[in-house]
C-alpha cells in the first residue's frame, strides 16, 4: 500500500491548513475509489492544489519506463507550448526540480530558478514562462522507486511553508495512488486480452478458467481451481455454474447473466466464489461464447480473475483515510463523517495534550508516538473506539452521544489523569489536557475548536464549552476581513503596494538622513494605511508577500541616494526562512549595503525567543543589518532577549509618547526604558512626535530620535 505520510513530520498546521488538506483528499478520494479516469483525477488534483497557492500552476510529470525521460502527463493550466519545452526531459543534477526530484528521489525546492544552478538547463523554460520558482516532490511507486513528480511552479520568488510542503506530499501521494491504481488496471486488462486468446493452455493458466456447456454445466477446469478454491478439477467438473458463485446471489441475478450471454454473447462483472473452507473469494468473472459443439449448442469459456488483494488495497486505503495509523483511532476524516450522521443532540469534545512537543524534544518522536498511543488506549475508559478520535498530533476528540454531560465528562478524564500515570517504557507520566467542547448545536467541530481556542487563551489545563451568546464570531469583523483579503490579492496582482517614506530625526544634529518604510495599498486613488489590511494578510498569509515587494520597492528607491532606511519585519516572514537569501539579492541587485539597512521586529517576535528565530536574526546582524525593537513597550519585555539579539534600537510605542506631556505614569515609564537603554547602550527613538511640547519632553529625556508629523509626513518619495 502506498502510505500517505511518508514524509511528514510531526509539524501541527493551522486547523484551517489541515482542513484545506483534508477537503482536497475528501473531494478526490471516493473518485480513486469509483475507478474513475486517471487523467481527470490528476487534472482536478493539479488544480485543487492551484487553489491553495495563488499565482502558481500545478503539474505532473511521468517517467518513461523504456525512454528513462520525463514528460507531462498533466498540467491542465499549463499552456501546451510549455509542455512541449518540457517534453522528453531527463532527469538529472540540472534538469529543473523535476529533474532533480526524480533524479535524487528527494523533494526540490527551488526559490529562483533564474540563478539557481539546478535549473542550468531549463533556463529560458523559467524566462520564457515566467517561472520564477519551482516546488516538486517526486512520485513513488509502492517499491519506494521515483516514477515522476508532482510540482507547484510559482510565477514570483518564493520558499513553500510548512503547509504547502506537506501540500505536495499529500498530492504526490495521491497522484501515486492513482497511478498505481491505472497500471493494474492496465494489467489486468491485458491479462484479460491474453487469457481470451489461450485457449489451448487451459490447464497451465494461473487464472481459473472454466468451459460450460449449454445446460451451464462446468465440463473443464483450469488446474489453477485446486490452489483458489481447495478443489480438484474433477470435483467441479459436472456442477452448474451457480453452484461455484457463492450462495448470496438469487436466481434472478443468474438469469441476468444468461439472458445478456445469448443477446450480446459476452458478461462482466465482480463476483464471489466459495473455497472448500466456505470464505468468499472476490472474483472479475468474464463469459464469452465461444466454438460450438458439433450438435450446435454453444459452448462458454468463464474466466475469473483473482480481485482479492485488489479489494484489499482498497480496504487499506480507506483505512488509511479514515484511522489514526498510530494509536488505530479515528482520524479527523473519520470524525467528519461521524458527524455528518450524529444525533442531533450530540455533543463533542477535544483535548490538547498539553507539553506534547517538550516530550518529542525531550525523548525523541519515537518515544512520544508511544506516549499517544498509551494515552489513546487509557481514553477507552471513557468512550467506545467508534467514538475515539485522533485529529492532530496532539489532540483528541471524543464524540459524545446526545444529552451527554459535557462539562461533567470534562470532570472525569481531568480527575482521571490528574490520579493516574501513563507508563511508557520505564517512565512514568502524569499527563493533562485542555478541553473545549460544544453540544447540541450545529457545526461541532468549528465551534468545539473555537471553544478550545478560548481554553487556551486562559492557559494550560483550563477547559471552556462553547457559547453560543458569547462566542459566536463577529459577522462583520469577518466580511471585513473577506473584503480586504480581496483588496489585497488584487493590489499584489496589480502592484499597488507601495512604500511611503517618513523620516527620523536625529535629535543631536537636527537633521533628518534616517527613513522607515511604511507599507500603503492604493485603491482607486486611495492609500489605505496598514491599520485596514495587515489583518486580514495576516490571515490569508500574505504578510511575507508584502514583505518582499516592500524590501524591492524601498531598495530601488534609495538605491542612488544616501540615506539610510529601517524596514518592518514580521514573525510570519521568519517562519518561512527567505529573508537572509531575499536580502542578499536585493541588496546587490540595488547596490544597497546591509550597514545602511535597520530591521525592525515587534516586541513580540524577541520576547518569544523561538530558537530559529532568534537563529536567523543573528545570521542578518552577521551579515551587517542593524536590528530594532518596534512598539517596544506594548509587550511583556524579555531584557535578556534584547541583549542577547544585541539590538541597537528600541522604538517606543506611540501610547506612551502622545500622553507624554500629561501623564506622570506614562512619564516615568518612558524614563525607565531610556534608563535601560542609555545603560546597554542603545539607541532610543519616540514614535508619534506631534507637536513641539512633546519633542520638547523627548529631548530632555535624552532620547536620541524622533519620527513623527511634527518632524516628517510620511511621502511617496524621499526629497532632499
């Protein structure tokens, strides 16, 4: 069976990335297992998998079996004079991700193909077609050998996220399933082909095969009934045909398949026969009237192909689809399907296993995976396997019959777990979750996720049931958010964002030669500041798109000047992993040197100190960037983080310098940072600067800059 998870780790996507997932599995599976055509399965999988990455085409590639060449199989948006550029491809070191995927048998992520050396050889496919970077995972056959590739190829510069990695390896799974399922649709056609025209090698054929006269009497079998059925030949010989299918098919089915013989002289069809130990064989029977008989009564040859491991490839699949392959539970498909024929008064509730990751990082996957199912299997004491679920790596569901206790089940597993160890090889675990429910509602599953959301935000080990009076979502926000997620897809498509320039004063030399790039969307003659959109990019995922046009546009526009230039980077862009490469080429397509580049991160991003992200803000610091603290004093503050970051500075949040002049707290507050940046070394700037009163504050604090409309508006382009 070909395993869909093969290379996916343990990494926890988004609910909405996992269901993205899901929904494109659910809308393709039942067509592998309808048999439908292979070609539009693939052709709708390339363009569901489109969808989940905008301004990209999808595509599948197949490897010559006699040729050891690639070509397109599927690209249903891909122009056909581009899958001529592509035809007859081969695989190797510089042969595009394709080539490289299939070559190394490994995954190619590709980030631009103008200059990467594995695309050496398809340089001007990338420039004639605007393929700017290419993501391809190789397709493999149940021997684990490369057959072809699945790719996502981008029409700008980019690296795949967690969740369009784990993208390409559910569709090259699915494309493998696919094929697979093709070529032994293709065998055993010609199996059927070459077993119609063998007549005269009856008794050698591994297939049974079966002569029957007119009266439907068998008068020949194959030697291969001994080994299917546990019967001889001679002891099938003389019986009529029905006695040989199994006892569940009616008289009225037998019929069926004589009246079609005499008019068409041919029958199909999936049927079952008995062994001698009674178990049912799942058979693909085909009768064709053949020569007849000197008395001229026509004579029948009944082939049966063995479907058994077929049918059993097919069982693995959906169990594959539907359970847990870890602790043998219900997966999250599994539970939507339970809940689309739930009682009405159900009920439904989830459970974070919490400090699951310090106990992978601690003991290793392997002993974590051990540690679930010891967990899944202490969870039985309250509910029946068919009510069990497995939806993420650590998280549980429970599916809770109608007028359940919610609250009162919540209870029992807490007091349970808090009273009992979990052993796993010589350690032993007290474990614990946080819950979050919903009962007796419609959509279980969102709103018992929105619930657990809210349990979290209170803190480990708490649980919340969803309420419909206090925790129905904001209709409006949600428009709102939809609306601008619009606004933003369609000014990225159409350049129409922009970068505005605001200068910083230097409040020593009275001079401004120090500017922040700030992000602005036009829309039909309109700048939109950040407070509209960020949002709603935030959630569609389009803040490291932002990013990388504002890193270009600020670039070219200082390019020839002298200044210097602060730029906002965000935790999203971190997470993706592009910012040292994308800087490197900017900053020499532009000529724009690291030293005169500030990035500036949200207090946030360094409080939370995540090892990779403090990993890559040291390595652009290396490179020569200069890095500060945004809005510092809207967060809680890790003083040890900024140290160790060495940052040289801390922007203080607006809420501070605009009550600056009336407000004592807010004062002395901001006499503290400087205190603490003075002391460290740092540099200080006040944000919001509006009028003289406040300036005149902010310098005799000893602050050293200042941004605000008192000191510079932010413009389109930098005048000097």
């Amino acid at each position: 069976m070909i395993q869909i998870s093969d290379e996916l780790n343990e990494a926890i996507l988004s609910v909405e990335e996992l269901d993205h997932i899901l929904q494109l599995q659910h809308a393709l599976f039942p067509r592998v297992l309808d048999d439908a055509d292979h070609i539009g399965i693939i052709n709708d999988l390339c363009l569901a998998a489109e969808k989940l990455l905008p301004n990209s085409v999808a595509s599948v590639m197949l490897l010559s079996e006699q040729s050891r060449l690639l070509n397109v199989l599927s690209g249903p948006s891909i122009p056909d004079s581009a899958k001529a550029s592509l035809a007859n491809l081969k695989p190797g070191p510089f042969g595009g991700s394709c080539g490289n995927a299939v070559h190394s048998n490994q995954p190619t992520f590709v980030t631009d193909t103008y200059t990467d050396k594995r695309w050496s050889d398809l340089r001007k496919v990338a420039v004639d077609f605007n393929i700017c970077a290419c993501w391809s995972m190789p397709i493999r056959n149940k021997s684990g050998d490369a057959i072809g590739s699945f790719a996502l190829s981008s029409f700008e510069h980019r690296a795949p996220s967690e969740f369009h990695r784990r993208l390409l390896v559910v569709c090259a799974s699915i494309a493998s399933i696919v094929l697979e399922r093709q070529t032994k649709e293709l065998l055993l056609k010609k199996r059927n082909h070459q077993l119609r025209i063998m007549g005269n090698a009856l008794k050698q054929a591994q297939e049974l095969f079966l002569i029957i006269d007119a009266e439907r009497k068998v008068i020949e079998a194959s030697q291969a009934v001994e080994p299917l059925c546990g019967y001889s030949p001679q002891e099938i010989i003389g019986k009529p045909l029905n006695d040989v299918l199994a006892p569940c098919y009616s008289t009225y089915f037998i019929e069926r398949i004589w009246s079609q013989l005499e008019a068409t002289e041919r029958w199909q069809g999936e049927v079952k026969i008995l062994n001698s130990d009674s178990q049912e064989l799942v058979q693909w029977l085909s009768i064709s009237q053949t020569e007849q008989y000197e008395d001229d009564q026509p004579s029948y040859v009944a082939v049966f192909t063995d479907l058994s491991e077929i049918k059993r490839s097919r069982e693995e699949l959906v169990q594959a689809l539907e359970y847990d392959q870890l602790t043998g539970l219900g997966n999250k498909g599994k539970l939507m399907l339970a809940l689309e024929i739930a009682e009405p008064d159900a009920s439904l509730l989830l459970l974070n296993l919490n400090g699951f990751s310090i106990v992978n990082t601690a003991y290793g996957i392997d002993f974590g995976d051990r540690l679930l199912i010891a967990i899944a299997a202490h969870l039985h004491q309250f509910a029946s396997a068919d009510r069990l679920y497995r939806i993420n790596a650590d998280e549980f569901a429970v599916l809770l019959p109608k007028h359940a206790d919610l609250e009162g089940q919540i209870i029992s597993i807490r007091d349970y777990f808090a009273s009992t160890t979990i052993d796993v090889d010589t350690l032993n675990f007290n474990v614990t979750f946080t819950y979050g429910g919903a009962a007796n509602t419609n959509d279980l599953l969102s709103k018992s996720l929105q619930a657990l959301r809210k349990a979290k935000r209170r803190g480990k080990h708490n649980y919340h049931i969803y309420d419909s009076d206090q925790d129905a979502p904001d209709q409006s926000q949600r428009m709102n958010h939809i609306e601008w997620g619009q606004k933003l897809h369609a000014a990225i498509a159409e350049d129409r964002i922009v970068p505005y320039f605001q200068g910083i004063r230097d409040n020593k030399l009275g001079t401004i030669n120090h500017y922040e790039a700030l992000v602005r969307l036009v829309d039909d003659e309109q700048i939109h500041s950040p407070f509209h959109f960020l949002p709603a990019a935030h959630i569609a995922g389009l803040l490291p798109t932002i990013t990388r046009i504002m890193i270009d546009k600020s670039f070219a526009h200082i390019a020839d000047m002298s200044v210097t230039l602060s730029l906002n980077i965000t935790e999203a862009d971190l997470n993706e992993h592009y910012l040292a490469d994308y800087l490197a080429e900017k900053s020499e397509a532009y000529g724009v040197s690291p030293e005169r580049i500030t990035l500036e991160i949200l207090e946030s991003v360094s409080a939370d100190g995540k090892k990779n992200h403090i990993k890559q803000l040291g390595a652009l610091k290396a490179c020569g960037y200069h890095l500060a603290i945004d809005d510092f004093g809207t967060e809680y503050s890790n003083f040890e983080r900024i140290l160790e970051l060495q940052v040289e500075q801390l922007k203080i949040d607006a809420k501070y310098i605009r009550n600056i002049t009336k407000d004592r707290t807010a004062l002395e507050i901001v006499r503290a940072m400087v205190f603490f940046a003075k002391n460290t070394g740092i540099v200080t700037v006040a944000e919001y600067v509006s009028d003289a009163d406040i300036q005149a504050v902010v310098e005799s604090l000893g602050i050293e800059l200042s941004q605000g409309y008192l000191f510079s508006e932010p413009a389109p382009a930098i005048t000097r």
